[in-house]
C-alpha cells in the first residue's frame, strides 16, 4: 500500500495511492495513519490534481548510515567503518517531492546521495534483526544531499549532512517491500549517475534498524536513510535530481540557490 501526504486546498492530508503509473487516484483517509491506522473517506482525487508533500516529517530524527557500500566508502577515499557510522539530519532538513533543495551560501560543492529509508511505525528500542519487520511502517526514497567540503572540514558532520532542505523524501512510502535486494537509482538531469541495490550493502536494511536502536529510542515517524550506493556527484543551481527506488518510485528536486 502507498501512503501519500499530500494538500488540495490547505491542510495537509494523508491517503492511499492506488493505480497504474500516469492514472493514479488517493482516497483520503482519516487522521493519521500512524496513529489511527489506514481506515478511508469516500474522497479521492486524481494524482495530478494533489501537491505531494513530504510523506512524514519525523517526530523526532532522521538518522543516516554513512558509508554503507563498499564501492561508494572506495570512491570517495574511505575504508569501511568497522562500527556502523550514524549521524543526524534535523527534521527542519525535510522537504517533498519536487520542493527545492537550496544549496547553503557556506558550499561550494553539495552531492546528492539517493537512498533507500525506512519509515519506523512504532515505539522501540533494543530491536532483535528478527522482529525489525514489527517496528517498520514502511519504505521511502530518500536524497542524503551532504555538503562535500564542509563534511571534510568540520569535525562533524552536522551542518554538511543537515542543512535545510538535505533530506527530500517521497513520493510516498511504500508499506510493502522486501528491501533485501531491490535497485536504487539517481539520475541528476535526466542521466543516470547511481545505480546499485540493497544487496550491496554491507549492512543490510534488517541489520541496521537493529543497529540503529541500540544506540537511539525510535519513534513512529522517525526515518533511517540506509546509505548510497556508488556513483555520487555534485550539483549546480538549475539541474535537477531523480531518485528511483524498484517498488516505491521516483523522487524529483529542482536545485537552486537563493
Ligand atoms: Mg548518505
């Protein structure tokens, strides 16, 4: 099932995506399906009539994975962390199919990074691989959009991977997916930059919800960006970046500087 967030004239909504690439319908549904399940309106409206939003701005955090493919740590230099590396985008970072991503005055060189992220359902901490299925609500594509030179310069990582507008997420979220071994693709101005799998990573998806809520309490809401496969490059004001993800479907970002 797809879960949109989406606006016709003024608050935003939620529904459910149904129909075939080009002639989708969303029947609204009430509330928030994160809290109050999937139960439908007799609304609907055709795809193209809505504005997708942003399909959940965390509640609490975005929690990213970096160098979690062994030819995208090689290309930029890096060995393999030996411990899972975590960091933060604020949710402030957040914003939706075909928002903007406004580069930051303080870089010269921005990188996109399309990932697959996973969208948790409910409260949970300490989370065992074989029960991470429970706690997920669903699966969305994600741009880890991270400023190179300042993630080069600053001991941390938080103003390069967390400056407004570095983490689109959408179309929607996909509530049906087996992430072991599905394709992840960017393509910044129609041309294909990025293309890898979940399969490639050297810690899978199950793995690392796992991971991650050793060191983190999740709450429904919270997404984790699972890291980008090889091929990352930089962006200009006037292109425009594409992540496809098989099952989920496609995120678009224009790219301008204000
Ligand atoms: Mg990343």
């Amino acid at each position: 099932m797809r879960i949109a967030r989406f606006v016709v004239d003024s608050d935003p909504l939620y529904g459910v995506v149904e129909g075939d690439t080009g002639s989708e319908v969303v029947t609204v549904i009430h509330g928030d399906p994160f809290f109050s399940g999937v139960e439908r309106t007799s609304v609907r409206h055709k795809l193209e009539d809505v504005r997708l939003l942003a399909p959940i701005i965390p509640r609490s955090k975005v929690i990213g994975v970096g160098r979690n493919f062994v030819e995208h740590a090689h290309e930029l230099g890096n060995e393999i962390p030996a411990q899972p590396l975590l960091f933060l985008k604020p949710n402030t970072a957040v914003v939706g199919p075909n928002d903007p991503v406004v580069l930051p005055e303080f870089s010269e060189e921005v990188s996109f990074e399309a990932e697959l992220c996973v969208v948790i359902g409910r409260i949970c901490k300490d989370v065992p691989e074989d029960r991470v299925d429970d706690v997920i609500f669903g699966y969305t594509c994600g741009n880890d959009l991270t400023a190179r030179d300042v993630q080069k310069s600053d001991l941390q990582w938080t103003r390069a991977k967390g400056f407004d507008t570095s983490a689109p997420l959408g179309p929607w979220i996909e509530t049906e997916l087996d992430p072991e071994d599905i394709r992840i693709q960017a393509r910044l101005n129609g041309e294909l930059r990025q293309d890898g799998s979940t399969s490639q990573m050297i810690r899978g998806v199950r793995e690392l919800v796992s991971v991650v809520s050793q060191a983190f309490t999740l709450l429904p809401g919270d997404v984790i960006m699972t890291g980008t496969p090889a091929g990352v490059g930089l962006v200009s004001p006037g292109d425009r970046i594409e992540v496809e993800i098989e099952g989920i479907g496609r995120l678009s970002n224009p790219i301008v500087r204000r």
